[in-house]
C-alpha cells in the first residue's frame, strides 16, 4: 500500500479542511438526497479542522442492509442468476474469498418494472418499484441468506460490483444505493466473504474512487450535510491499515474539483459490475 503522504497527493487543492459535521441518517436507499432550490452562493464555508477525525477507524455500523429477521436457505446452484426471486428480475456477483463465498443479488419486482416508462437518456422516475439487495452466503451445499435490504425505488436499481477490497477479505461485493441523478449514489457498501458489512459510507448522491488497492476516496456533496457547505464536495481519503479502514485526511474541495475526479458511482477501474 502506497504511504500517507502518496495519498495525501490526491487530494486538489481544498478551499478550507476540516472534520467536517457527522454525517446525517441516511436517507432511504432508494430516496436520493434531493439539492435544494432556493438560491446558494459559490463560496466554500470552511469549518475548520478536527485532527481526532484523522486514525478514526470505520466499519459497517449504521449500514441500511441488515441480517434477516427469520433463517432463509437454498439449495446450492452454481448460477448466482437462480438465486433471484420468483416475480423479481435482476443481477448477480459472487466473490470468493478465505473467509468463503458470497453472492449479491440486486432484484427489482417484474411487474412493477413492466409498468414503469422506459428511461431513455435521463433516469426514469414514476411509480416506486419494490427492490431487493439480498447477499447469500454459501454453506457447504447450500445458501444462507445473511443480509437484506429492501426499499422503494423510483428510478434505477442499486449498483454492484466484485472488487478487490482488502478490508473484504478480498474480493468482496460492492454495493451502491441509487440517487436521484444517475451515477451518483445514496449509500456504500462493502460485504465480506463472511457475509457481514465491513465499511459503511453516506454519500448523499456522491461517489467513490478507488486510486489504488486499499485505498478509498468518498466524495460527499457539502449540502447534504447537517451543517451545509455549498459549492464544494466533502472528500475523505480513507486507507485500510492495521486491520482496519480509517480516516486518512478529510477536506472541502470545489465541486469542479471532486467532479473532475467521477468516474461513476464506484470509480474502480478493476472492479466487475453485476451481470
């Protein structure tokens, strides 16, 4: 892994750093943080800074998908595609690690999906389609249902990957809740060959880069915030160290400057989408 000081050269030019405010209750998955329309100004607020946020260490707590209420199992199938619900349709992705095997599935309810216009270039919005983000893990022959998530959504489905994520046991599955504008996302997501959430992340209808193994930068719009800053992206530079994933640096950074870095919802260059 690349020292702090590389990292730290990621960052552009930051107009004021600090910790910045905790990060709000996450919305619902499928309600993207909707920006205001009453009038803002371009200048950057700084906040000041906060070093107990930097060695901060992060985890899953406070993650939307969550561990089934009742014991669900299937029959093992190679084909993670059979794993989806009857009335639904959807994608899969299945990782494989020391910590054993797991498998996403990101299924929307087929009628609902027949009934709704077709997106075309923007994002469809209308009637809320119901949505599943199920993760099975397998146990000898078969599997176990070991998180759910289920929510309304009102345009696209939630994102997932295959990554290499060492904090994963790696690989792992990467999911990201939708927002309302396509390409950005709600909520972050990394579950490991154990079946739990092992990083949680807010995004606010932003996005994450992934520079290199090991290493993840967050970049949360400032207005989504519980003490607002317009005009500028909340970046966090976040390493997996020491067993853990902590807070490297965090800082303010103008919106052209955090967007010349998107590259989608989960910007990893080596990651496998869901088929």
């Amino acid at each position: 892994m690349r020292t702090v000081s590389a990292m730290v050269a990621l960052a552009v030019p930051a107009l004021g750093c600090g910790s910045g405010p905790a990060a709000p209750a996450a919305p619902a998955p499928g309600h993207g943080a909707h920006r205001p329309t009453t009038s803002t100004t371009d200048a950057v607020v700084a906040l000041g800074s906060d070093p107990s946020v930097v060695g901060l260490v992060l985890s899953g707590r406070n993650a939307s998908l969550s561990r089934p209420t009742s014991p669900t199992n299937k029959a093992y199938v190679n084909d993670c595609h059979r794993l989806v619900d009857p009335g639904f349709s959807g994608k899969c992705a299945v990782a494989t690690s020391p910590q054993g095997t797991v498998a996403g599935i990101v299924e929307e309810e087929t009628a609902a999906l027949e009934g709704r216009a077709k997106a075309g270039p923007a994002r469809a919005t209308g009637p809320g389609v119901q949505e599943r983000d199920l993760v099975w893990r397998r146990h000898g022959h078969s599997w176990a249902l070991v998180l759910r998530r289920v929510f309304t959504n009102t345009g696209g489905a939630t994102r997932l990957w295959t990554a290499g994520i060492p904090g994963a046991s790696s690989p792992g599955l990467v999911f990201v809740t939708p927002s309302d504008v396509d390409g950005f996302g709600n909520e972050l997501d990394v579950v490991g060959g154990a079946g739990t959430v092992k990083l949680y992340r807010f995004l606010g209808q932003g996005f994450v880069v992934v520079p290199a193994p090991g290493e993840v930068v967050a970049y949360v719009p400032g207005w989504t915030e519980q003490r607002p800053v317009e005009g500028a992206y909340d970046q966090t530079l976040i390493a997996y160290t020491s067993g853990s994933w902590r807070v490297v640096s965090q800082q303010y950074v103008p919106d052209a400057a955090a967007l010349a870095q998107h590259h989608g919802a989960f910007g990893d260059a080596a990651a496998v989408p869901a088929s």
